[in-house]
C-alpha cells in the first residue's frame, strides 16, 4: 500500500474508532439535572400541571430524546417517529409511572406483568379484540347507541335540547365495555350499582395523583375499600353465570378467555378490572371530545352526515361493510385522538443496556414515549390545536412517517383495545350524526385536562336537533 492510501486508511480507522468510542460511552443525553438528590425533578413536573405538560416543555428545550429525574430514577423521554420506531419490538414496561394505580387494578394487573408472563397473557386476551371478534361485538355497540338514542329523543320537547355531552358519553361507554368483556349478564341496576362503585375507585386514585394519601383505617379508606369489593363481587358474579353457559367461538368474551386462563381468583379479578378502566375513560372521552369537535365545526359535520346517509342508511344497524366504506368517518375519529392528545404517553424499559437514537441508555433505565408530544409535533401536523381531519385523507398520510401518529402506543404492547375502540367509536358517531344536528351551547370554555387520558375540563353541554 502506498504512504497516502496508509494515511487516508488510519484517519478512517481513527474515525471509526472514536465515533463507536464516543456513541456508546461519552455521548450524554441532554436533558435536566436532578433540582433535589431525593425529588428529582419532581418539583418541575408539578409546576407543569401534568406529565403530558413537562414532557410538551422538555421536548421543546432539549429535542427529540432528553432525560430527567424522577425522585432517584433518571428517565428517558422519547418524541420522534424514529426512535419510537427503535422501540417497537420491546414489550417490558416499567412499573415506575403506573404503580399509583396498583391498589385498584391489583398487583397481578396485566399493567405490570412483564416478560414470559406478560407475553403469554396478551397472546390469549388479544384473541377477544381481534377484527372477527370486535365484529361480533357490533351487535352491542348499536344496541348501546340506540339506547342513549332512546333516551335523548323522550327528553327533547320538540325543537332543539340540550345535554350533557360526557355524562352520556360515560354511560354508553361502561355499558358497551361490560356488554362486550362480560358478556350480556347484566340488568341496568347491577351496571349503575358497579358504576358508582366505579367512580369511588377512579376519584380516589384521582386524589392519590393529586398527593392526597388516606390514613390507614380512615373513612376514605374504609370507603375506597368498600366500593373496590363491591367491583369486585359484580365481577365474581359475572364468573359465576357464564361458567354456568356454554361457550363457542361465538360467544366467547374476554371474561372467559380469563377463566380458563388465569392461575388464580385475585389474576382473574385484576386483569378484569383492568381492562374496564382500560376501556371505560379512554372511550368515554375520545367520544366527548369527538362530538364537540363535530359540533364546533360544522363544515366537518355536513361532509360527516353525507356520507353517512350514503353508506348507512336510514335506520339500519351500521354493520362492518358500512363501516370500511365512512372513510372520511375514520379521519374524523383520528383527528379527533391525535388534537385531544387522548392518551399522552406509554413507557418501556430493557433489562440490558441498549443505543437509542444513538445514545447509550443503560439497562432498567424507563424510557417514556411522548406519544402526546408528538402528536402536536408541528413538523407533521402544522398548527396542531387546528381540528382538520382532512390530515388523515389517503394523500396527506402519505407525506409523514406513520410512526408520528400512535395514539394507542407503539410496537408489541400497543393497547389491545385499539380495534375496539375504533370500531365502537365509528358506531356511536355514525349513529348519533345521522339522527341528529349537534351544536354547542353558547359561551362555553372548555380545556383539556391531561392526566392518564385527557378529559375536558367541565361537563360538555351540546344542542341537539332531530333530523328530518
Ligand atoms: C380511544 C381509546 C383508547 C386509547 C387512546 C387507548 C390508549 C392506550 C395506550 C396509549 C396504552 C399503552 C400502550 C403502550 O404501552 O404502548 C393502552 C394500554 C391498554 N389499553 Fe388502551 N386505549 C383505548 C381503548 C382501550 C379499550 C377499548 C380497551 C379494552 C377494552 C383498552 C385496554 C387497554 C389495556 C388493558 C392496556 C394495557 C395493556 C398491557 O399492559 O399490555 N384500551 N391503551
């Protein structure tokens, strides 16, 4: 070899050398220093008002992947199609963001069963969210919407009334997720019996989260455990008549994928209340949001009702075949998940020590995904607060990396309802947009409260018309 082709060849070894040195040993993470040894950065994130909010301003200063700490833990927050990209085919989560809610959903939730266990768990609970089988749950959904249908008409007196948006949204919601989980086991009184019961949990977590700790013994405790056992026997019931039936393919639900799956009672009654709350807010919320989205904009709304009345019919039940053709019903719902931030962020972590867009993570370290974050990244959805479903039309997908939109998180652990929840929600607004006219009661201020899923921040009150 000659002198110069020596020479170019040791700068380029050189180079590689120090590029793999630096990338997995010196390349730093940016991101925030620990204020406190013990509270991390726990101040900062309070003074943002939400975790959805701290990671909105930690994105923004030190770009797409940034770390900061949480009490002692140093954490990895991540925003960009990219490295979401990098991380779907990691299943463990830690357990670090969600234990607060381990006193409701129980320590055996499938929320924290992670590796062979977590695994196996969501190959045989994912059979009863399967497209074949959301299919078979259309039967409910309409049964459902026609119901709060029902109920609206006997209450308008003629001309246009008004409602509370949310509070039917939630009743439709728990109904629909009990009806389908659970089988059609239930008379009314029994599902408002379990919602109250519901609504103790879900408040006292909420003021958990909010650093309001019951002493041992209190009432608030005394209250919390009541209204959990009360969940609890509804769903021990539930066992009780369906291990009575005959299950076929179909009529099998989730509830009896858990009784021949689970090891124990406390398994079978963790992972059947997690997935009522996994389905109930989140549900509840993206259909609130999407109908004042739908009323505050009524050029969306006229394009919405047309195609409806194509596809749908008049009275008909809205089956799968009219479903697949309400494209532009599709783009709604999207819009409507990514511009409410529905669900702002998931999280992972690996046992060994892996690169990340680069940068060396060691192992155990949580990484958060931004999912909120980038959502509203302007880069792919300009002036993000705009409601525009015209951003989910077949051409304008095409121009960003799909991985920018994950409203139900990435990779192997993305949410199992994902199907459901789409299915459910092209139903509901199907349905409603073809019976009626929705407005929105004038002089209104509505904002987004973002915690484990975003909800509004009063009572949506919506006008509605028959139409005709
Ligand atoms: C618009 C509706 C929904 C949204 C936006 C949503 C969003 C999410 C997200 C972001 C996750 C975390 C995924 C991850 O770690 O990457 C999740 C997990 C989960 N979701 Fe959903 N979800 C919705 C509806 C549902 C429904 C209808 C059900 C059940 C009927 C459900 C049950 C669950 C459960 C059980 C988990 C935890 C799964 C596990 O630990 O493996 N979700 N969801």
């Amino acid at each position: 070899m000659n002198f110069y082709l020596q020479l170019i060849v040791g700068f380029f070894l050189a180079y590689v050398i120090k590029k793999i040195f630096l990338t997995k040993k010196d390349k730093q993470i940016p991101g925030m220093e620990p204020r406190s040894k013990d509270m991390g950065n726990l101040e900062d994130l309070g003074r943002a008002g939400s975790l959805h909010q701290f990671l909105v301003g930690l994105h923004d200063k030190y770009g797409k992947i940034a770390s900061f700490w949480f009490g002692t833990q140093q954490i990895v927050s991540i925003s960009s199609p990219e490295m979401f990209k990098e991380q779907q085919s990691v299943f463990d989560r830690p357990l670090l963001l969600f234990q607060l809610f381990e006193p409701f959903i129980g320590p055996n939730s499938l929320q924290y069963a992670n590796k062979d266990d977590g695994k196996g768990r969501r190959k045989e609970y994912d059979r009863s969210m399967s497209h074949k089988a959301v299919t078979r749950y259309l039967g409910e959904f309409n049964a459902a919407v026609n119901e709060i249908i029902d109920m609206l008409c006997k209450d308008m007196e003629g001309g246009i009334s008004e409602h509370a948006l949310c509070t039917h949204m939630a009743t439709f919601a728990l109904k629909v997720d009990l009806m389908t989980l659970f089988g059609n086991v239930s008379d009314d009184s029994k599902i408002t019996e379990f919602h109250n019961n519901y609504n103790v949990c879900w408040s006292e977590m909420g003021s958990r989260l909010g650093g309001k700790f019951p002493e041992p013994g209190s009432e608030q405790e005394e209250n919390f455990q009541t209204a959990l056992n009360g969940a609890k026997d509804f769903v021990k019931g539930v066992v009780e008549i369906r291990e009575k039936l005959e299950i076929t393919e179909e009529n099998e639900r989730f509830i009896d994928i858990l009784i021949r799956h689970c090891a124990d009672e406390d398994t079978l009654l963790s992972d059947a209340i997690t997935y009522v709350v996994g389905g109930f807010h989140t549900t509840a919320n993206s259909l609130a949001w999407g109908f004042y989205f739908i009323a505050g904009n009524s050029a969306v709304q006229d394009k919405l009702h047309a195609e409806i009345s194509e596809h749908c019919g008049k009275h008909d039940s809205i089956g799968i075949s009219s479903i697949n053709k309400c494209v532009y019903l599709k783009q709604v719902f999207d819009e409507t998940l990514r511009c409410s931030v529905l669900a702002p962020f998931a999280a992972r972590y690996l046992d060994e020590d892996i690169l990340l867009g680069g940068y060396p993570i060691p192992g155990g370290t949580p990484i958060v995904h931004a999912l909120g974050v980038s959502l509203q990244n302007p880069e792919y959805f300009p002036e993000p607060s705009k409601f525009d479903p015209d951003r989910f039309s077949p051409e304008n997908i095409k121009n960003r990396p799909s991985t920018a939109f994950q409203p139900f998180g990435v990779g192997k652990r993305i949410c199992p309802g994902h199907r459901f929840a789409n299915m459910e929600a092209a139903v509901c607004i199907a349905a409603m947009v073809r019976k009626f006219e929705i407005g929105l009661v004038d002089g209104q201020k509505i904002e987004p409260v973002h915690g484990l899923v975003t909800h509004p921040s009063a009572e949506i009150m919506i006008t509605l018309k028959q139409r005709h």
